[in-house]
C-alpha cells in the first residue's frame, strides 16, 4: 500500500513540478514576501517547490517504503500452510523455473543511464525556459549549462558500465584470488568502494595480477578475505578489463 501511495505521489508530483515550472518561468523576476506568496501567479512558485519535496517523498515511499520493518512473501493463513501449497521445494528445481537473476553490473549501468538522462531533461526545461517567458537567462542559461555537463558525464560512465555488462555475454570465464584487499573509505548509494588485487586465472593462460577498484555489495563483503576466490568475465582482446559476477557469490 505504501509503494502504491508513493508512486501516485511522483505522478502527481511530477506534473505539478513541471506545470508550475512553467507558470514561473513565465512570471517574470517579480518577489513576493509573507502571505502575497500565495496568491496569484506568485503562487506558483511555492506550488514548484513543494511539487519538488513531493517528488523525493514519493520515491522514498516507493522503493523504501516498509524497509523498515522488513517485508515478506508467503502464506496468508495456516489453512494455506495446510494445503501444501507453500510446502518446500528442492532449491535447484525451483531456480529452474525462476527469472534470470539481475546483475550487478545491471543495475548500476541502468542508474547511471536513468540519472544522466534526467539531468539532461531538466537541462532543456531550463534552457528552454526564457523562450517561453520572462525569466532572467542569467539564472536559467547557467543551471541549464550545469545540468548539461552533469548529464554528458553520467552518461558516459553509463556507457562505460554498459561496455563492462557486455563481458556477461562476451567475455571469458575466469576465476580471481583475492592477494589484497583495501577499504577506500568511499560510499555511493549505501554501497562500499573496494580496491582489490587479484591474481587472475583464465584457462589456456599465465596467472597475471591486476588492480580492480569497484563499488561492491554490502550483502558480499563478507567474502572478500585474502586468498578467496571471486568469480569473473574478461574480456578475450584486453586482459584487464574485466567484471566481478557478484550476483554468483
């Protein structure tokens, strides 16, 4: 119910943002103070604000919404408990019949992608802003221009980490033995950046060492020790480009 009322939310916080984007575009660079802030076209711009707020609360109740207490998926009653229908099933028989499981390096391709692209959304609606209205271009023209440049650069680590995902399919399979292990202090999205050194065995070839740095999932920290084996794809014309399958951890 949570993540239904969360996505309704981002909907309707979506066009009010950018209906009152519009409005306050074309407003012109008037003020307001107090109470006048309400009324009229002046209004439109505490409506914009609040349509951003309603944006990040519907995300948070969309994707977080009942982390907090965990969530669940199973019988609803003993009487379906009873019935067999939820009885334990042999792990590999049902992995068989399961969707394929999502990648890592997947996931942080699609964020890098999704952010990019938005960025260069917003860079257009800024910039597209005084043509439509009154606004000053000192104060749009220059977002729009930061927005833009965030965008290019969030795209292409998107394409570098789209290139990566690519070994899933192309690359060689090769295993990894962790020699050394370094905590960078980094975070990113509530994830650990990792440098690692590892000696990587591919058949057919010399043991080499490489130097691999990445953002690694919490729930595998805990088999990153000196002299573990990590599973990899690397690509068969460049040695050193190669990816962590961490989702077979």
């Amino acid at each position: 119910m949570v993540r239904k009322l969360g996505f309704v939310l981002i909907a309707a916080s979506a066009l009010l943002f950018a209906y009152s984007f519009l409005r306050t575009a074309g407003a012109g660079s008037g003020s307001c103070s107090g109470s006048a802030c309400l009324r009229g076209e002046a209004r439109w711009g505490v409506i914009l604000v609040g349509s951003s707020f309603g944006l990040v609360a519907g995300f948070l109740m969309a994707f977080f919404g009942g982390a907090g207490y965990g969530q669940t998926h199973g019988p609803r009653s003993f009487g379906e408990v009873d019935s067999g229908a939820w009885a334990p099933k042999e792990r590999d028989a049902a992995a068989a019949g399961a969707p394929p499981q999502r990648r890592w390096s997947k996931t942080w391709r699609n964020i890098y992608l999704l952010t990019g692209t938005f960025e260069l959304v917003l860079a257009a609606l800024f910039a597209l802003a005084p043509l439509v209205g009154h606004a000053r271009r000192g104060a749009f023209l220059p977002t729009a221009a930061i927005l833009g440049v965030l965008g290019i650069v969030f795209l292409a680590i998107g394409w570098r980490a789209a290139q990566k995902d690519r070994l899933h399919d192309t690359g060689l399979d090769a295993e990894g033995t962790i020699a050394g292990i370094e905590q960078t202090g980094m975070w990113m999205n509530g994830q650990p950046y990792v440098r690692l050194d590892l000696i990587v065995n591919v058949a057919g070839h010399q043991p080499y060492e490489v130097k691999h740095g990445e953002i690694v999932p919490q729930v595998a920290l805990g088999r990153l020790t000196s002299g573990a084996a990590l599973p990899l794809k690397v690509d068969p014309n460049r040695p050193s480009h190669l990816l962590v399958q961490w989702e077979r951890l």
